[in-house]
C-alpha cells in the first residue's frame, strides 16, 4: 500500500512539474517581442525568409513582430510575397521600423499595421526600374506597381496619394512635391502626411511609444544556410553558376577522361541547386530538375558517346528549371541572357588569356632547340603523304584525339562522329596541319 501511494505520489510530481515546464515554454514567446531585420538588397531569397518568419510567429504568438527596414530596395516580385506575408498572413500585431525604405522598401513598411521612423530616416522613391538598362520600367509596369502602392495604403488607412506619388512623379502633392518630382519623405513629412504614425530615437523607444515598454526583444535573423542561399539565389550570381555549369560540362565532352572542368561545373550546378531550394520559391521539382539536367549531361560525358539527346534533355531540364525558379519573365531572362554573356567571356579567357598565362607556361616547352638540321627540323609540317592511310585511334575522338598513322602519332578530327580509342580509321582528308578521319 505504501509503496502504492509512493508511486502516485512520484506520478503527481512528474506531471506537475511537466505541466509547470510546458506552460513555462508555452508562454515564453508570448510575452516577447520578435525583431525581423530587413538590411538588405530586397530579393527573393529575403521573402523566403520573411515568408518563413511570419509562419512560425503565427504559430508561436509573440507580442507583436518588429520589420527593422535599411534597405536600397530591390525586386518588385519579391516585395509582393513579402507585403502579402505581412499583410494578409501575418497573426500577430506587426510593426514596422525604418531607418531607409527605398523603393520596394517603402512598400513593406506601409504594409505593417504601424509605421515607425527613425531620426534621419527616409521612405518612398519607389519608380520600378528595368533590370537590364537600368533605366525607368515602362508605363505598363509602374502603374500595375503605383496601384499596388495605392492599394497598400488604403488598406492601413494611409494616404494613397502620396503612396502612388512614390512611384509616380505625375501626382502633384501641395506643400510636398510638384509633376516633376518623385516623392521621398523624410521622418517628419512621413507623419504628417500620413504615411508614418510616430518618429522614434531608436527601437526601444519605439516599442515604449507603442506600448511594448520592458519587453523583452529576440532578433530572428536569416540563419547561415539562409544568408548562403541568398547569395546563391542572386539572378546575377546564378547566372554565372550556371555558365560556369554548363561551361565545365561541356569542355568535358570534348576531352577525354573527367576532370578539373567537370568537377568544377558539377560543383557550379549544385551549388545553383542548392541557392534555389535554401533561397526561392523554388519546389523540389524545380531542384530535381536540376539535379537531373546535371546528370544527363554527366552521362553525355561518361557513358554515351558523342553529344545527342541526353545532353539536349539535361541542357532543357536546366532551362525549364531556372524558368519555374525565377517565375517573373524579366528574372528568368536576366538569369538566362546573363548566363550567355558570362558563357561568352569565359570562352574567351579559356581560349585567349588562359594559353598566354603564366600558369600555362609552366606546361609548355620553351628549351630552344639547337642544331635543327641534325634534327630532321621541318619549317612547316606538311601531312599530305598520310591521306588515305589507315591506322588506329589510340583515344577516344569526341571528335578530336590521337592517332597512330603510318607509324606516326598524330592529332586527328571526325566530322563530328565519336571514335572509340583502339578503333580502325582511315585519313580521309588533310588541310594542312588538320587531319580528318573516319571509321573503317
């Protein structure tokens, strides 16, 4: 009996002290407030990470979450999923405090429920602007933008004028803009004209403004695979994983065996890979994809020969998945046209800089060769005396390699068809140093 009770008595204690622990954890983000610094060039990478922030605050209840913005602004597409985040999914009270809100800065601090500046702050200057030219979007897309502006500010109660004045310089504003200027508001104007609620010396002052005095503040900042991925995730720096992808795979095809190339544009293509899944919108379809598209190509390399229709299919998966990554039309062609362009200087540097560097010198022969004569030295070499001779070739031609003619070891060229080494071939053409060959 006694050893009965002892046992209900250790039961009561254990559940008490369980109960005491989950109501401790419970309530210990309810009663904090959650800082979510925005310091950075707006991308989708950074509405990855808003996205995921206001979900787990959703389900965790803190007071309230604090947007820190100091931001140049950034893509109009990554500003939308995040304004969304804050406006139509968030749970909690959301605040937003600027020190800089530029351009689609300015969107995502009106899309909070209050609107802190700080000293010397400054919103607005919101003209969408094309990402190739660099100069102002066109009509069509800044008034798809200014109403979103518009939109935004009649859903906090703010003033929609001054709002599509950021991204219009057509709004004339009295006593603040005229039709020759775009609207940026300093901390004062930002209140009384309605766009702000209150100015603040700093964060903490802004919390005790707002009624959050002595609560404790946790900043959530993006975690290192976050911070990795949306450098990964930049369309500029995938563009150039990407060429330097499919560049590496492709020297690969025509040389023999796998190496430095082929390892350096297997790494590239994962490493773009991984900057969509950590940084995008990106499904694991969309990484599969990729994956998939470098292995096709890795099997164009090692086990089919010549370059056909597994190369064609892992070059088109690659494409299909950096069109379903970058969903906006200018990304994806910003991503894909970039690609060409770095493609292009990188064939440049191989086939220009990279023989005439100091590293490649290293692997030439530069012994001056004396007594010519005795050496049966030839000014021009001429291979006329090997067309139509047979001989073996002694790599695989994909479709340059080796061959031994005529006792001969030379360099020899298909038309384009793939030799296995150890094969029977005939020379069926000579132009000078340039030797063409064909199966037997």
């Amino acid at each position: 009996m006694k050893t009965l009770l002892q046992s209900k008595s250790a039961l009561f204690i254990t559940l008490f002290i369980f109960f005491y622990i989950s109501l401790s954890f419970g309530q210990s983000n309810s009663s904090k407030v959650w800082l979510i610094p925005i310091d950075t060039e707006i991308s989708t990478a950074t509405a990855q990470y808003i996205k995921s922030r206001v979900k787990r605050a959703n389900s965790e209840q803190p007071l309230a979450l604090v947007f820190y913005l100091d931001t140049p602004g950034g893509q109009i597409i990554a500003a939308e999923q995040i304004v969304n985040s804050i406006l139509q999914d968030a749970r909690v009270p959301t605040i937003a405090v600027v020190s800089n809100a530029i351009s689609a800065g300015a969107i995502i601090a009106m899309s909070a429920e209050q609107v802190v500046m700080l000293p010397g702050s400054s919103i607005g200057a919101a003209t969408a602007i094309n990402a190739f030219s660099g100069e102002n979007a066109g009509e069509k897309i800044n008034s798809v933008w200014r109403s979103q502006f518009r939109s935004v500010a009649e859903a906090r109660g703010r003033d929609p004028d001054v709002a599509a004045g950021m991204v219009s310089t057509r709004i004339e504003i009295p006593g603040l803009s005229t039709t020759d200027e775009l609207i940026t508001l300093t901390a004062s104007q930002a209140i009384k004209f309605n766009i702000a609620d209150i100015e603040a010396s700093n964060i903490t002052n802004a919390l005790e403004q707002l009624g959050y005095g002595g609560v404790e503040v946790i900043t959530i900042g993006p975690n290192l695979a976050e911070r990795f991925g949306s450098v990964l995730a930049n369309p500029l720096i995938a563009a150039l994983l990407l060429a330097i992808g499919i560049g590496g795979v492709l020297i690969e095809l025509f040389a023999p065996g796998f190496g430095l190339p082929g390892i350096i544009g297997t790494l590239a293509l994962v490493a773009l890979a991984a900057g969509a899944y950590f940084a995008t919108p990106a499904t694991a379809l969309d990484v599969i994809l990729i994956i998939v598209g470098g292995i096709l190509l890795v099997l164009e390399l090692l086990v089919i020969p010549g370059f056909g229709i597994a190369g064609v299919l892992g070059l088109a998966a690659i494409t299909v998945a950096i069109i379903k990554i970058f969903p906006n039309e200018y990304q994806w062609a910003y991503v894909l046209g970039y690609t060409t362009i770095f493609g292009a200087i990188i064939t440049i540097v191989l086939f220009w800089l990279l023989p005439n560097s100091r590293f490649m010198r290293l692997f030439a022969l530069n012994t001056d060769l004396e007594n010519k004569d005795n050496l049966n030295y030839k000014q021009t070499l001429n291979f006329d005396e090997l067309l139509e001779q047979q001989g073996i070739a002694t790599s695989d031609l994909r479709p340059a390699g080796l061959a031994t003619i005529a006792n001969k070891r030379v360099d020899v060229v298909t038309e384009g068809d793939y030799i296995q080494n150890g094969t029977k071939i005939k020379v069926i053409d000579v132009s000078g140093t340039r030797i063409v060959v064909a199966k037997v």
